[in-house]
C-alpha cells in the first residue's frame, strides 16, 4: 500500500520510502488525504476537492464545494463523500466527479473550528457531526439510516455547550466508536446505531479500536483503555498529560500515540504500562499514525515522513 502526504501531494511506497509520485496541488491544502487502489483525493483552501488517479497522480477531476472542507474525505463503493463547514455533506462519483447526492444539516450556534471525520464501509457513510452527533448515510443513495447522540451539549453557554465530535470515528465488525469534545466516549451498533455503551470523556481527537480494546487520548493528555465488547475501563496512563496527543493507534502488542513534540510513545495494550518512546523532528503529530503492513507511518507538523518497525 501507499502513504500520501501533503503540502505538495506526495505518494510514497510505504515498503521503502521511495516517492512513486509527488505533484504541486494549485492550491493549498485543507485537509488530510483519502486513497483506495485508484483514486487520491484532497481538498484545497478554495473549497475545491481535486481526484488524482493513485497510479500517476495526474489530475482526475475538481469540484467546487460550497465552502472550506476541513474534514479529511472518505472513499467507498466508488464514491467520495465530503463535508464542509456550513454542513453539507456530499457524494461524488470518485471516477467522474459528478455529485450524487447531498445532504444540508443545521450547524449549531457555535462550533470547534475542526474536521469531524467521515468513515465508509458496509454501503454506509458514517459521519461524525457538530453537536455530538454520528449520522449514517447510504452511499449510493444518501437516505439516512440512523443517526445516533455521542454526547449531549451542556451548560449555560454557547461555549459550555460546545460538544463536537472529534476526529474520524472507528468501525471494527459491528462497532462503530466516537468521542466528542466535552462529551463523551461512545460505541455503537453499526447497523442501527443503537448505544452500546459510553463513558463522559472530553477529547480532541478520535479513538482508536482493535479486537479487544477501544483507545482513547482526552484533552488533558490521559491515555485510556476500554473493553471493546462493555465499554469498562481497564487502564489509564497520566504519564503524557497536556502533550496535545494523536489519535492512539494499535500497533503490534501496543498502542502508540504521538505528541506535541514530535515523540511516538509506545504503550502496552494490556496494562497501559511505558514500553518506548521513540524522537522524530521536534514538530507535534497531529496526524493520525497510519499501520502500513509491519511499520508504522507517522507524519509531523514540519513533513517529515517515518517508517516504525514493529519488534
């Protein structure tokens, strides 16, 4: 498989490091990058999603969206799905660029300047929303199939009752997992949206999930674990607070996360304890660790790509 990183829109063999491709995009680039066999898509500042084909990186097509698409996009079933920021989601053909479909949903009062992400498997489109909500869509069609409350806005103020959903939401099997920012952690049934199970949590980034465990970093910077199947807590780790950490990731026998500082730490899935820490380029990971085969693929803030092995 291939890792794509932008600024320039690169494609590297995720085996050897060695560019296959790299492209300069008209455009700076808003949000992360999406890719399936053949096609690599990404948004610019201006609105616009730009398809390239995934073997040459030559330009597909462009759509112009309504406004700023911060949220990374998702492919599925030969479609790509996008939301922008006025909160309108949209379908297009991944290999002509036409639009299927589009939904409009109200953006609430106030709203975290983020890009809850979007997840597609099984026919379905799941997209995390402003307001603590998950909706799942058709992504042929764009009907709605469920829509379920990761968390419920509290407080006073518009400012108190800010309960986003943070990052990309997780589907494993049935579960499909998110948390939201001054919410909650939550996994539910993939087929109805039915609330398995949840925990309050306040978190700016996304969870992560294996066979057994759901991973999540708050906002303070604590690691926790959850059993997947009951939603019970079985570890937390303090060692890392206010670090601004990733999106955790299962890696081999841990989970690894990466900081404001540019350091991957490795912790072991069981217990929670300190396995490794390992330095990259002193700039934060904001990014998502991606699992490429037997490395892990972790970009910085600054650009620089590495390859983790597992031992």
């Amino acid at each position: 498989s291939d890792v794509c990183s932008s600024d320039l829109i690169v494609c590297i063999d995720a085996s050897n490091g060695k560019v296959i491709w790299k492209i300069k995009a008209n455009t700076s680039l808003s949000s992360g990058v999406a890719a399936d066999a053949t096609t690599v898509v990404v948004t610019g500042s201006d609105a616009t999603v730009i398809a390239l084909d995934a073997a040459t990186g030559q330009t597909r097509w462009k759509y112009q969206a309504s406004t700023e698409i911060l949220s990374v996009p998702a492919i599925g079933s030969g479609t790509v799905v996008v939301r922008s920021v006025d909160n309108r989601i949209v379908a297009l053909d991944s290999e002509s660029g036409t639009r299927r479909w589009y939904l409009q949903r109200t953006a609430p009062p106030l709203a975290l300047r983020s890009a809850p992400g979007i997840v597609v498997g099984d026919g379905l489109a799941y997209i995390g929303l402003p307001a603590g909500r998950v909706i799942a869509l058709s992504v042929l069609t764009g009907a709605p199939r469920w829509e379920a409350t990761i968390a419920e806005p509290k407080g006073a103020t518009e400012l108190e009752r800010v309960s986003d959903v943070s990052g990309e939401p997780v589907l494993l099997g049935r579960d499909l997992c998110a948390s939201a920012y001054q919410g909650r952690i939550a996994c539910v049934d993939a087929g109805n949206g039915t609330i398995r199970w949840a925990r309050e949590l306040s978190a700016a980034v996304g969870p992560g999930i294996d066979q057994r465990y759901v991973y999540t970093a708050d906002e303070k910077g604590n690691l926790q674990a959850f059993a997947r199947d009951s939603g019970s807590s079985l570890w937390r780790n303090t060692s890392l607070s206010w670090r601004n950490l990733s999106t955790p990731v299962s890696f081999g026998r841990a989970v690894a996360v990466g900081d404001r500082q540019g350091y991957v730490h490795f912790f072991s899935r069981e217990e929670g304890a300190v396995l490794a820490r390992i330095s990259t380029d002193g700039s934060a990971i904001r990014a998502t660790p991606v699992v490429a085969g037997a490395y892990l693929i972790v970009q910085t803030q600054d650009g620089k790509l590495s390859a983790i092995a597992s031992d």
